[in-house]
C-alpha cells in the first residue's frame, strides 16, 4: 500500500507510543497531528467524527480510520507484515493477547494515579477559570466538563483508593518480574508486540511516583534496559515531527 499515513498523537501517552514503536520497526513514514489532551481536544467535535470513543492515537492509512492502539498496532502488522510483531504461532499470539489484556488491567489501575499527580499539578499551574473554559472550547458535555474539575480540585481519588491502586500496580510489576527469569523478551523468545504493550505503560511508574527498585524488580529493570537498546523503541518516547 502507498496510501497516505496519519497518526492523531499525543506527548505522554503510552497508547500512542505503541503505535510509533510499530511504526519505526516497520519503518513505515507517517505524518504526525498533535492532539493537546490537557485542552481535551480529543472531545472535540472534528476529533470525535474521526475517532468517536474520543482518545489518542487514531490512524488515518488513506480513506481507512482505525483507532485503539492494540487494533491500530495489530492492523499494521497485517498490512506491514515485516519485521513480524505478532507471533504467527496460536499459542504465542494468544499469550501476547493476554500481555496486551494484561496492560489494559494497568491502565485503568494506573489513570487515577496520573490524574492526581500529573494532570492536576499541571492544570494547576493555569487558573481554575482558564482551565475549565479551555475544556468548554472543546466540548459540552457535563460528564467531561465535571471530570475537568474534579482534577482540577484534586477529587479524583482518595488516600484509601491511591493505597489500593498503588498497591495493586506493584503486583503488575511482580507478576511481569515472575515472567521473565530466563528470558529477554515477554513471548516467543523474540521481541514482540507483548513488549510493545506492556512497557510503555510501565516505563511512566516513576511518574506517578511509584519506583522501578532493582532490588525488588531486577529483571523488569534489565528488560527495560533491553528495551531502551533496541533504537525504535528509544525513538518512540518522543513524538516524531510532520
């Protein structure tokens, strides 16, 4: 296919960064449209008639839309079947399937998190008045409108949901830390769309200030490091121009 490619993206978002990766191991070229999530205008009207579940990344491939990372990443690898980054065998596609069920489990523990805080010190640092009439630029609806707020006032989560969640994420990463003895990558023996799911999201631990120890997480951390060798996926961190 010649078509041209399109990727609405967003700096910070682990979904998105999935895509890239895909993309700089296939070496397919793409240009890029920034989507400022922190003006919501993923909820803009023009965004929501290409992509109506209103979230990065979507992919525009000629007249074709394609949004969620895992189907975007899946379609890449059928219409750009080389390098391979789903395993071919059944039984390894569906342990990477479980890999990528596995990140989605994270990601909603690890949201509320990044809500309270990254987004909300960030918003913080604008006007409550500006903030939420930049979110009125974008949308009407009161269910986005109010989730603006809460973040804003820091009611996102309380100090007994923020035990539990950080709790549960450190058992994501002693669950990934059990998978890896004795080998490199999560499936197959190989570099995979399993690791390109699941690092991203715990890449951005630090961020919401929960650590990355070796000495609880040694192969996680030496998995990462592996990761960050391989140049695709240390490009992929950063949003491409065009």
């Amino acid at each position: 296919m010649t078509e041209t490619m399109t990727l609405y993206d967003s700096p910070g978002s682990p979904c998105a960064r999935r895509v890239r990766a895909v993309l700089l191991e296939k070496g397919i070229a793409w240009t890029t449209r920034l989507v400022d999530l922190t003006r919501l205008e993923q909820k803009r009207p023009e965004y929501l008639a290409l992509n109506p579940n209103g979230v990065v990344p979507t992919l525009v491939h000629g007249d074709r839309v394609v949004y969620e990372s895992n189907v975007i990443t899946e379609y890449l690898d059928d219409v750009f079947p080389e390098p391979p980054l789903y395993p071919q065998d059944p039984w390894a596609r569906a342990q990477a399937k479980m890999w990528q069920a596995f990140e989605l489990a994270m990601a909603k523990e690890f949201r509320p998190l990044m809500y309270l805080r990254v987004i909300g010190p960030y918003d913080r640092l604008r006007s409550r008045e500006e903030v939420l009439a930049d979110a009125r630029r974008s949308t009407d609806d009161p269910a986005h409108l109010d989730w603006v707020r809460r973040v804003y006032d820091d009611e996102v989560v309380s100090p007994t949901e923020v035990r539990h969640l950080e709790s549960l994420l450190l058992q994501r990463l002693d669950r990934l830390e059990a998978a890896l003895p004795g080998r490199d990558w999560l499936v197959g023996g190989r570099y995979s769309i399993a690791d390109l799911s699941v690092a991203p999201r715990v890449q951005m631990y630090p961020m919401v200030q929960l650590p990355l120890a070796p000495e609880r997480h040694r192969r996680v951390c030496d998995w990462l490091g592996r990761l960050a060798a391989r140049p695709s996926f240390a490009r992929s961190e950063n949003v491409q121009p065009g």
